[in-house]
C-alpha cells in the first residue's frame, strides 16, 4: 500500500477525529440482465464474457471486500464515502451494500441513471450516520464527434452534505476513455474538465471557500492538461490557493507510482483533489482538514506473475473469468479533525 504523508501533526494532547474518502473503479460492475436501452450484452449469460450469477456474486464479494478495508487500519472503520465508477444500476449497489462485508456499516446510496451507451454511471455509498446529503444533482457532459454525431458519456454526479455536521461538497467523475489514442480523444476529456470547473465555479458562487473534493477515473494522468490546466491543479502546497486545487496524487505520479495499466504503460488516473479550504495549513480551529493520500494496493489486488505481473488484479483476463477484483487500485484521502490542530508540510 502506498501512502503520501504531506501534512504531519504537531500536537497530539487533544481528541481527533480521522475519516476517510475513497474512490474506486470496480471496473464493469454489471448485473446479467440483458437492458435493451444499452449495450450491456456482453455482460450476460451468453455474452462474450458468459457472465454467470456465479462471477455476479464473486465479483460483488471481492470488491466489498476492498471497499471494507481501504483506511481500516488508520481509522478502525470502512471509508465514510466511496465514489464510485463502472456501476450498471442502483440494484448493482443495493447488492454491494447489503453484502456480507458491508451490511454492517450501514452505507447508502446516491445514483442517477446516465446516457451512456453502456449503461455505466458513478455513484456514491455513504455511511448515513455520518455523512448527511442535503442536496444531489446530475451534470450531463454533451459530446459530439467529428462528424456531428453525439457521444454519449457518464454524468457527473455532485453531492453536497454534512460530514460529521462539516459542509462538504463531492464530484464524481468518469471522464471519456482514450479510445482511439490520447490526442485524439484528449479534446473529449478537456470538456469533461470545463464541466467539472463549472460546477466548481457554481459552488463557489453560492458558499464562501467551499471544501470540495473532486475525485474520479479521469483517463488522464496528473501531469495531463485536462488536470493541470483543466481543473487548475497543482500538486505542491506552497503553490496552493483559492482558486487553485491540489492534488496529491501528482507527487505520487511523479515518483513512479500507479493505479493501473494500460497498454503495457503505466497510468494513475484515479485521482481524488481538494479546494484550498480543505488544506488551510494556517488555521487552528476544529474542522475537517486534509492529513494523507493513498493509493490501495494490497498483496491481493495484484497480479503477481506473467504479462502483467504488477498489475491491478482484474475481473477478467481477455475473456477469460479471472477471479480478481478490477483494473483499478482504489485511491483515498484521510481527513482529520481537531481542536488546535497545526499542519506543516514537510
């Protein structure tokens, strides 16, 4: 497991809360339904992937499997709020939720159907006694091709709550893939990132220095422009401020580590970044505030031998059923709270 420890505490003579916010791709999270409206057929019974209840329920094991344990150490309990990405529908939740490994902490659900043509969407799961919704809307990202012909992606999904009575405010994302190559399909993930900023833009009209997290599968690496000029990210906190995101994982990127692979490269865009009034490296008061970021890679998640030994352990290995989890390692943050908390970087 790789952990980036930007900020370090300097008192410990008080109390302190610490929570954490994870973001995971779990990667073609289908039930074996055949939906008419989308093309999910391969995601049946007798589709490519012959995709049985047998894998369904593997599948939803293994990944509440991780969800149950990213930041279980750290904080004795499963993440506060997970964004997810490749969910097909809110049945697929209710089934992840109600698992063995995750009926006890008592998370719920917020979901809206989007266009795309696979019929995949994020999501959020949320532990209902702590983290409260007061409001949740749905951002379409309208696309067209070369030739006039629209394309149809994921929404993005904007939660705003109370966490542990704190008001934050959360974007999911699942930006465009780079099929076709990275140039050429670079202009679909730089819109993605306009809308982003847009809603950012909106949250920042309406309450004065928000705490945001914005977190997703971006199909860009920190160092990309849809993320450095796009969002308007840094990666250090001394070049931080208001209207500027940081993001923790760019250290990560820069140091070699990664979230998955793809076409024999590797690639970390699993990406979770924060406004400014969610680091505050200056202020003493008790309030939620950025201590660590992480990328969740067990010796399970991942593959230890042949072609892609290093690699994200997946679901499947071309089609074959492979027994594994997703493509993608989880990404989190810690938030730690505490009266007369001072944080320095070091």
């Amino acid at each position: 497991m790789f952990v980036l420890p930007l900020q370090t505490p300097q008192c410990q003579t008080k109390p302190y809360k610490i929570r954490t916010i994870s973001f995971y791709n779990v990667e073609n999270l289908f039930d074996t339904i055949d939906n008419p409206a989308t093309l999910d057929e391969d995601f049946t019974k007798n589709g490519k992937y012959k995709y049985s209840s047998n894998i369904y329920w593997d599948k939803i094991e293994n990944l509440s499997r991780v969800i149950s344990e990213i930041g279980l150490k750290k904080t004795k309990m499963s993440p506060v709020i997970v964004g997810l990405a490749e969910i097909e529908n809110r049945s697929v939740l209710e089934d992840l939720i109600n698992s063995k490994n995750l009926i006890n902490e008592k998370y719920n659900i917020v979901h809206f159907d989007s266009p795309d043509r696979r019929g995949i969407d994020v999501a959020l799961l949320y532990k209902e006694n702590i983290f409260k919704p007061l409001d949740q809307k749905a951002f379409e990202v309208r696309l067209w091709d070369e030739y006039g012909k629209r394309i149809y992606t994921r929404d993005q999904l904007l939660v705003t709550g109370l966490l542990d009575g704190e008001l934050i405010h959360i974007i999911v994302n699942h930006w465009p893939s780079r099929r076709g190559g990275q140039l050429i399909s670079s202009s679909k993930r730089e819109k993605s990132a306009y809308v982003t900023k847009q809603i950012i833009e909106r949250i920042r009209a309406e309450y004065k220095y928000p705490k945001i997290i914005i977190m997703g599968d971006f199909n860009d690496d920190p160092t990309d422009i849809s993320i450095k000029e796009g969002l308007k990210s840094v990666g250090s906190l001394k070049k931080l401020n208001e209207n500027i995101l940081f993001n923790p994982m760019e250290q990560m990127f820069t140091k070699g580590f990664n979230t998955l692979g793809y076409r024999d490269g590797l690639n970390l865009f699993d990406q979770i970044l924060l406004s400014e009034a969610c680091i505050s490296l200056n202020n003493t008061y008790d309030s939620f505030k950025f201590y660590k970021a992480g990328i969740y890679n067990p010796h399970y998640l991942i593959t230890q031998n042949g072609r892609y030994i290093g690699y994200p352990f997946r679901t499947y290995q071309n089609e074959t059923y492979n027994k594994g989890y997703s493509d993608h390692f989880p990404v989190y943050v810690y938030l730690i709270k505490k009266s007369n908390f001072i944080v320095e970087e070091n």
